[in-house]
C-alpha cells in the first residue's frame, strides 16, 4: 500500500470504513509499503481494492508473509526552483498534506523548508510525481544517517556552561549567548537539546539542508577574470560591482562542496567569505511601484518603502513577483 495520488482525506475514510485506528492507516499509507489488512481471502481482498479504487491510493495483493520490507524513514524539505510556478505548486502541496495553498506556501517558504516527516520512499516519490515538473527541488534527509548543525541564541550562563565543552577547536561562543556547531550526529544533537532544555533558543536543522551565500571583499585587478570563469559577470559589469563591495556573489549554495567552493575563490586571488543564509532575514526595499503592484502582494501604503524582515525564500518570491509587474527592488540584509 502506498499513498498514490490520494489526498490525507483517504485514511480517515478508510479508518471510518474499516473500524481501524486512523494512526495505523496513516502508517500504511505513507510509511510503504505497509500492510492494511491482513489474512483476507483473495477474492474478498480483489473486491476492497476494486471498492477502494476511487481514494487514488496505490494498492497491491500479496501473498502472506511476501510483504516487502520498508526502507528508511526519512524528512523532506522542499525548495522552490520555479518562482512563477508557486501558486500551482501551493495547490498541488496543499492537497497531499491536507492544507489550504496559503499555510501550503508559507511552509514551503519558511526555512529549512521541511514538508514531510518520517516518511518512506514512496509517500516522497507519490509527492515528486504530483508536482510541476522542474518546480520543485526535493531533498530527503534520513534522520539517523544525517550531520546536524546546532544553532543557539540568547544562552544563559548555566546553558552556555552546557555547550562550551562540545564547541570544536577555535569555536567560541558569542558574548550574547550564540554559538554555531556543526557535524553532530543524531544522538549528539538530541543530547545537546535535552540538556540545554531552550527549545525557543535553540535550532536543530540538518546540514543537508543549510544553504551558503559568498561574499566577496576584495579583488585584485590581476584576479578579475576569475569573476567572469566563476561567477558570470559581464566584464562591463565588474567595475560597478567592485564599487559596491562587500558584495554576494554567489547565493543558495550547499555545505557540501563549500570549502573546494572557497578554496577555488582563493586560488584565483580573491577575498571571500561564505555567509550562511538559511536563517537570515532579510528586507526589501521598493525603490518604485504602481499602487496595483504592491497590492497584489498584500504591500500596503506606496512606494519606496521597506517591507518587514522575512526569510530569503519568501523575500525572493516577493521580489519576484514585484519585477514582474514592473516594480523597482533591492534586497538588503536585515
């Protein structure tokens, strides 16, 4: 059994109908392949999967004791790769988790992005194969497989106490109480989260799921080539960007890679650093737009104007959709 293109309204309809625990549908349906009923005779189980047929789910009659085993449970987040496909992929999302598109969208749009927790396989590729083509960049994440990045903020002195003896060689923690350790295991995160006990001061994301942006601070004339072969800029261009340094040159970038990423900037006598965005907030400020421009994105008052921080995802589908009717935006760090 699996989740096919059914909707989350199929396991309530199938625990009503089969007097079942709505938990142990739902674990059939989307921790598949899982065993609905057990020990019907084949041609009652022919006659329920024929009764079934409407609820899109994908079923199978196996022989007893022939039950495939399960593959590992796993997280997804996803990441929206086609701007002028969010409304579509909102709808699509909101349907298999069985939310409205508006909370559908701000769960895609609120980083790390997760959408789906302890899942199989099936249940992810059921959701890949509803979605817009190209739209969307899903990442699986198996909890017990994965390196966590621990973020804290606003510590106390006795939770500070906690952490210092797991900071890696050279890591301090910030006089406000931060701290930034990355590599943990599963086991090591969830410890480090139980004795801190500040679940509002404390973040546990995935490192598959961090992404980097990188700044450049400085380059040479000798180096500036490296802008073109690396990072695409017009050499016309490169004398507006150096007057505008520090500037992010690269955005969206994975942990993995990053340092090879780094490594090459310093090669080519660049000065770099890599910033990490996941979680940082940033503004945008509209230089011009029409009055019809701003209110078609909920803006209110007219242009310039600064909008509240958001996360980058939803400031880049913001911004986004303001160009598109014509409006004038900058993005800035919050």
């Amino acid at each position: 059994m699996g989740p096919g293109r059914a909707s989350p309204r199929a396991a309530s309809v199938l625990a009503d109908a089969l007097g079942l625990p709505i938990e142990a549908i739902v674990d059939a349906i989307y921790r598949a392949p899982g065993r609905l009923l057990p020990g019907v005779p084949r041609r009652e189980a022919e006659r329920l999967v024929a009764m079934l047929a409407p609820l899109a789910l994908d079923l199978a009659i196996v022989a007893a004791g022939s039950m495939p085993a399960r593959c590992a449970l796993r997280d997804v987040a996803a990441e929206l790769c086609d701007l002028d496909a969010a409304d579509d992929v909102a709808i699509v999302l909101g349907r298999f988790l069985g939310l409205d598109p508006a909370a559908a969208l701000d769960l895609l749009l609120t980083p790390p992005g997760i959408v789906l927790g302890n899942v199989t396989a099936p249940t992810v590729a059921a959701l890949a194969a509803l979605l817009p083509p190209g739209a969307v960049r899903l990442v699986e994440v198996q909890p017990d497989a994965a390196r966590y990045a621990l973020f804290a903020a606003g510590l106390s002195r006795l939770q500070a106490g906690a952490l210092r003896g797991h900071l890696p060689p050279g890591a301090v923690l910030g006089e406000d109480g931060s701290a930034l350790l990355l590599g943990l295991t599963r086991s090591e995160a969830d410890a480090l989260w139980r004795r801190l006990r500040a679940p509002e001061k404390v973040r546990l994301v995935p490192e598959q799921l961090l992404r980097f942006g990188i700044m450049l601070h400085a380059a040479p004339p000798a180096a500036l080539i490296a802008l073109e072969t690396m990072v695409g800029v017009p050499a016309a261009d490169i004398p507006e960007l150096l007057a505008a340094l520090p500037v992010l040159v690269e955005t969206d970038l994975p942990l993995a890679g990053l340092e090879e990423r780094l490594a090459r900037y310093a090669e080519a006598g660049l000065t770099v650093t890599a910033e990490l965005e996941s979680f940082a907030p940033v503004v945008l400020e509209v230089l011009s737009a029409s009055p019809d421009a701003l209110a078609a994105v909920g803006l209110p008052g007219k242009a310039p104007l600064a909008t509240p921080p958001m996360p980058r995802p939803r400031a880049r589908l913001l911004r986004h959709r303001l160009e598109a009717a014509g409006a004038e935006v900058w993005e800035v760090a919050a």
